[in-house]
C-alpha cells in the first residue's frame, strides 16, 4: 500500500501524465474529428488509416486511452492534494505564538526597544494598537512575559489547494460530458424535420427525444456578394406541438432545448427549389416566413397544415402564382391560389386567419448544424470558478504574522520585541511591518 500511494504522490507520475495529456491534444487538433469514415479514407493512407482508426485518434476525446489519462492525472493529482494537505493545516491550526529568542533571531523582520514600566500596565495600551493597525492579538501571559500574536491572510495557505480541487472539478467534468454526452452533425432541408442525428463520424445515430423542423433558411450577402450571415428559423417539435421557435440561429447564437444545442455551423442547395410564403399573424405581428417543398405539409401552429401542389408561371394571365392545400383539424381541405407579390390571400371557406402570401420561388437550401450535448459543461464552469478562486487566493494574498513581546529587561526597563514574517510578498509586507512599528511605538509618546 506503500508503494502504491507513493506510486499516485509522485511529481513524476504528474509531469508524464501533463506531456501525455499535451502531446495527445496536439494530435487531436492536427487530426479534425468525429469526420465521416469515409472522409479519412480520402484523406490518409490505407496504413495510416487503419492505424489511426486502431487508436481512436478519429475521436481521441472520447477513446478509453484519452479518458484513462484524465482518470490518471484526476487521481494523481487528488492524492498528491490529500497527502500535502495535513501539513497545511497543521500550520494554520497550530500556529507558534511564543516569540523567543531562537524565533526572533530567524524572523526577516525584527525590532526591540525599551519603555519604563511593566508589562501587564503596557499589554493591553499595545493589543488595542496592534488590533487597529494589524489584526487582533491572541494574547498569552507567562509569568512576568506577555506574549502576543495575530495574523492575517491566513487563506492563502489553502490557495494552491483549491487550484488543485478545481483541476479535478474541471477534469470530473470533462470525463462527465465525454461519456454521457454526444456531438453531431445535422443537415436539414428547408421544410423538413430530424429526431435523430449522427456522431462520432456517422458510427451511430443518437435520439434527440424531440423533432427539430427547418422553417426556412436564407443567406445574407454583402453588395460584393460575399455571404455576410446565414441564418435557419428552427422550431422544436415535443409531444407533438411545437414547444420553442428560433427564428435567427445565426453562428455563436444557438437554439438549446432540454440540454442540447444546435449551433449554425454550414449549408448548402438540397436541389429544385421551394416556395416561399409570408404567414401573417394577427394584431400586427411580424409575419413568419415559410420555405414549402413540393408536397410538404407545413404546419401552422392554431391554424393547420400548408402544403404547395403546383406552380404556374402565367395563372389565367395574371403572371406567376402558387396553388396551396390548407388542411384544418375538422374541417374538410380547402385550395387557394395566390399570385406572387400579391395581397395575402386565404383559403377558400376559413375563418381567414391567417392570411398568406407567396414571395416567389427560391432554391431548396438546407441547414448544417453541429448538435451538441454535454452535461459536463456546468461542473466545468464550477471548476473555473474555483480555478479563479483559487489563484486570487494564492497569488494576491500573503499569510502575515506578527509577534510582540513584553518581558523585563537586565537593566529592569521593559524590553519590546516585535517580528514579523510573510509567505510572499514580503517587499510590500516590509511596508506594511514599518507602519506597524511606527504605530507600536509611537503608543504612550
């Protein structure tokens, strides 16, 4: 058990694990992820290929080698915490108070002077000093010697150890959103919808638990026409309604539901084209833009379903127009032609909401979108929290102590030494020291 725990203690095992786990994430940069297989097979060599598939570097992140090296470093660095840690402790629980001379003579901060007197009628005039000027004093009497002590900043002996707890923290998260969570890519036509997207390179499809519906899709372009932003109207369909419309997903700004996120990553034509028609609602709202395919029910929440039939470039000679089927729950389907640019029109027997209008034809897109899971992603925040924590603790704050003495002197005058020590930054503490030694003297003046 010995050479076990001095196996998971040893700085070594720490330094091997850190340039495994940096080398390891190099190749995982070089070499992109989670790519179709039969992307690799156009890009490496057979050999290459076949070794790389071996080794998982096609999705190193989640490969039981990559996972074992955080679970390494995780208990490492763990066990590295809990066996340093009691020393830490030990010098905070159990501080020395008792300035004697051997203490005195090793202090990088030291001053003595006399006064007339004797030290129980001094003790208290220099403990309320010292509680204005410093911390307050512990106090502690030895015959004719008083001896005090106080400290500050005592937290920053713990900062490195809270550094520690949230590497851990941000690890245990990272090997939480690895296993229990997923990424993929979904491409969606305008108009239809996905329950299930393929990871991990297309290995295996995972279940949303939900339906995910491409509304519409546009690009917008500078006057250069170089694609300026290119945007997908996503609605979720859950339970069989729809529970959540975004109509910008725009990149960095994506839809999430239930723990999932589709961010807006690519897109392309689908080929032929669709019909773009405005849904406009009711007490002024703006209308909601539509793509139909041909033969696609599209459904408008509190109203039906649309679908585009046919299309004509010159309908009873008044230019181009679209013929739709609106389908309502009980009521039988109604058709309605509307030409493009028109007024908006509606269907045939309706109650006329809402009304449609139909802004032409346009070419069938579809939307790229990186989904992602991972429920690892809050532990890892918490971590970087405690990370910050953890070094405003050990960088910005010093553990200060200062000592005082009243004991009687040879020459029967009372003799006061004062100390004082600092972790670290002990130039700015010597500031501090000499304020304190000021003050100190300067009682009774």
């Amino acid at each position: 058990m010995d050479r076990l725990w001095g196996f998971f203690t040893s700085v070594k095992l720490a330094v091997f694990t850190l340039i495994a786990l940096a080398v390891a994430s190099v190749f995982g940069t070089l070499v992109e992820q989670n790519l179709p297989r039969e992307k690799y097979r156009e890009i490496y060599k057979d050999w290459a290929f076949e070794l790389m598939d071996r080794t998982d570097l096609f999705d190193m992140y989640h490969s039981w080698w990559f996972l074992a090296l955080l679970v390494l470093f995780t208990v490492n660095l763990a066990c590295c915490t809990i066996d340093r840690f009691p020393k830490a402790l030990n010098v905070v629980r159990n501080p020395r108070t008792k300035l004697d001379d051997d203490l005195a003579d090793t202090l990088p901060l030291a001053e003595r002077w006399k006064r007339k007197g004797a030290a129980g009628e001094w003790a208290p005039r220099y403990a309320d000093a010292l509680s204005s000027l410093f911390a307050k004093p512990l106090v502690a009497v030895e015959g004719e010697e008083v001896h005090m002590y106080a400290e500050a900043g005592m937290a920053s002996r713990f900062g490195v150890y809270v550094t520690h707890l949230s590497i851990i923290v941000i690890f245990l998260g990272a090997i939480v959103g690895s296993v229990a969570g997923f990424k993929g890519f979904a491409n969606i036509p305008e108009g239809e919808s996905v329950s299930q997207v393929p990871v991990r390179g297309g290995s295996r499809m995972q279940d949303l638990g939900f339906t995910l519906r491409c509304n519409s899709f546009r690009v917008e372009t500078y006057p250069s026409g170089q694609p300026k932003a290119y945007i997908s109207d996503l609605s979720v369909i859950d339970g069989g309604r729809e529970v959540l419309r975004k109509r910008n997903v725009v990149v960095n700004d994506p839809l999430r539901y239930k723990g999932i996120w589709f961010y807006q990553a690519s897109y392309g034509e689908a080929g032929g084209a669709v019909a773009r028609v405005e849904v406009h609602g009711a007490g002024g709202s703006p209308p909601e833009v539509l793509s139909l395919a041909a033969g696609r029910p599209v459904a408008i929440p509190g109203y039906g379903f649309v679908s585009a039939v046919e299309y004509r470039q010159d309908y009873q000679g008044a230019g181009p127009a679209l013929r739709l089927i609106v389908e309502k729950p009980g009521v039988p389907p109604s058709e309605l032609w509307l030409p493009e640019g028109g007024n908006p029109g509606t269907s045939a027997g309706g109650d006329g909401k809402p009304p449609i209008s139909f802004r032409g034809l346009a070419p069938w897109m579809f939307t790229g979108l990186q989904v992602a899971r991972d429920p690892g992603v809050g532990i890892v925040w918490v971590g970087c929290g405690l990370m910050i924590l953890g070094i405003v603790m050990a960088f910005f704050l010093s553990h200060r102590r200062v000592w005082l003495r009243l004991s009687k002197g040879a020459d029967g005058r009372l003799e006061v030494v004062l100390g004082g020590a600092a972790n670290r930054n002990r130039l700015a503490f010597e500031k501090a020291f000499g304020k304190i030694r000021d003050g100190l003297k300067g009682v009774g003046a």
